[in-house]
C-alpha cells in the first residue's frame, strides 16, 4: 500500500481530484503533512469523511513499537514500523544547540561490515523516499517534547541509521528532495553517510551539492579495510579517495571521515599516521567515535587514552579532529541493535 509521504503534491492532487474533491484539499492536506507534521486527526479544516478516506487508503503507516531514552531524555531512540512492513530504528537527539534526528535507509544492510549490528542482519529491504522522510516527519512531531534546553524545532537530519544510504540510491535522493523541497530543511542542514559507494558519491554532487558527506572509512590501508568494511574489494581505498575529492571539487565543501575506534584493531599509531595524509589531501574533518559493542562482534571500543592519542597523531599533523560524544550506549542507540534485541525479545 502506498504511504501518503510517497505522494509528490501534484500525485496528491489527482487523487483528489479522482474522488471528487477540490484540488485546494491536495495543498491544505500536504501543507499540515509536511511543514506542520500533523497527523490526519490533527487537520481541523479537513472534512472528517476526507480524513477517513486518507486514513483508508494513504496511510502514514508510522507506528512506535518501542521508545527508549537516554541522557535525561535528550536522546530519544525509537523502533518504528514504516509503511506496515518494515521495522527500522530511528534516533532523535537533542543538544543545546540543535536537534538532530538520524534516519534509515533500509531494513537491514548488505554491506557486511561486521562490527555493525545491522551489518550483521543482512539486508532485509530498501526504504521507499516516502518511507525514509516519513522518520524525520516523526521527529519534527517529537522535536518539542525533548528537554526545555534543546530547541523546540528539528534542525538537522542525518542518513546513518540502519542500510547503506548510497545502495538505496534513488530512493535516497527522492528522500533527499522531500525533505529539502517539500519539507523545507536547508541543505547543508542534511548529511549522508556512505562506506564508499564511490560511484554514487561523484552522483550525489552532482543532484545535491549542497548536501552534506560523510565517509565511514575505519582503516587507512585496504588490507585492514578489506576486512572490516568488506565493499572496500569492490571500491578500494585509492578509489574511493579520488570519488570524495571529485565530490569536493564539485560541491566546494569539507567532507567528515567517520572512524569507529575498535580496540586493538584499529587504533594504533600507525593507522593515525596513514589516515593524516588522506584526510589532509580530502580537507577532512576526521570524527573519532569509540564502538558501541554488539553481541555479534568480539571487539571492544578503544580505551579513552589510546583515542586520545590517536587524536593526537592527527591534531600534530593539521588535521582536524573531534572526539564524537558517544550517545545513548545504555539504550541501544547503535543501528540495528535495538531490533536485534525485540527480535530476541519477540521469539523468546
């Protein structure tokens, strides 16, 4: 059944029109959708015989089956059900300055990469762009029950939750036009993270230059990529390096490099020194994020001094880096883990 944030504006017309309404219903109707973030029962100048027949037959099909806080309640991370078929994680997240909510792409993930628990799920389905925009719909609803010290109002959206963005290509960038267009965030209030699907990172520039990157590198040579971001053997390092400088060249914009630090794998001295050089060369900023630990993978997140002179490496030789804050480990705010656990939870 099509969920009605697959609907562009004029598709909502037609089918108003197709029952007999005014086309002045499809505007009334997309504007609440979409710029209010309402609910069909929270439309008053909608006739209630219409919100029953949207309720029928354009479902919002947005349905919270589990919600866990974290870090007094800044961090708020829900397992919904999209479009009554897939269950997909989504995490909002409240800081002083703005509030952010990371979206997924697909149910599940195909890129294998195994300290990830939704690469340990194996891809289930790709997210249609109505189903991916409809999470940050959810959390422009959500926005102003977080904490009185965040804003009241969503601010930034970032595609790194469950699924690779740039496998759901189309649906990624339709998603992408919902949200811009439609839903009015800016661009550069919007980021997609990718393992390095190069090809389609030389085709973001192009139809969203304005848009964020950011690249889950994790290893610096490609035998340790290889084995930890297993597309790195379709798309090595020297590959992928030359698609984000081409995305730089076109969009004029500083990509991030996001590196989980894994505990005795990928921490050492020698990793810093060779991811320095790329980083500098891409004009990078480099975010340094300890594991979040999964059932399914033995490693552990590098203690907090071995990061920080990982940071270090990098820091003397000019690049820029950060220490990411780790949210909401105590509940699960990892991808894929928190489905993993009702999965569990539901065949017990």
């Amino acid at each position: 059944m099509t969920t009605v944030y697959d609907l562009t504006l004029d598709e909502l017309t037609e089918r108003m029109v197709a029952w007999g309404e005014p086309p002045f219903r499809a505007k009334q109707i997309h504007r609440q959708l979409w710029h209010r973030a309402a609910t069909y029962d929270r439309m008053p100048d909608v006739p209630n015989r219409l919100r029953e027949r949207l309720r029928a037959e354009l479902p919002i099909q947005v349905e919270v089956l589990e919600e866990r806080e974290a870090d007094d309640g800044a961090t708020r991370k829900a397992l919904l059900r999209i479009g009554d078929r897939h269950v997909i994680e989504t995490v909002l997240m409240g800081y002083r300055d703005r509030i952010t909510v990371c979206v997924s792409t697909q149910s599940g993930c195909a890129m294998g990469c195994g300290f990830c628990a939704t690469g340990q799920m194996g891809l289930r389905n790709n997210l249609t762009a109505g189903e991916i925009a409809a999470q940050a719909i959810w959390a422009r609803r959500e926005a102003p029950r977080l904490p009185g010290s965040t804003p009241r109002r969503l601010s930034n959206v970032v595609f790194m939750g469950m699924g690779e963005p740039l496998a759901n290509e189309r649906h990624t960038l339709g998603a992408l036009e919902r949200l811009t267009v439609q839903m009015g965030m800016g661009d550069r209030h919007v980021t997609v993270s990718t393992v390095g699907v190069a090809p389609a990172i030389v085709r973001l520039a192009d139809a969203y230059p304005q848009v964020g990157l950011a690249v889950s590198l994790h290893a610096a040579d490609d035998d340790l990529r290889n084995e930890l971001v297993p597309v790195n053997r379709l798309w090595p390092l020297e590959t992928l390096i030359e698609a984000v400088q081409t995305w730089r060249d076109r969009t004029r914009r500083r990509p991030s490099i996001e590196w989980a630090m894994i505990d005795r794998t990928n921490d050492a001295a020698e990793q810093a020194e060779r991811l320095a050089p790329i980083a500098l060369r891409l004009r990078a900023h480099v975010n340094l994020i300890p594991l979040n630990p999964t059932p399914g993978w033995p490693s552990r997140p590098s203690p907090a001094s071995r990061i920080r002179a990982f940071a270090s490496i990098l820091d003397d030789a000019g690049v820029a880096v950060t220490i990411r804050d780790t949210r909401g480990r105590e509940i699960a705010a990892a991808c894929g883990q928190l489905t993993l656990e009702h999965e569990g939870a539901a065949a017990r």
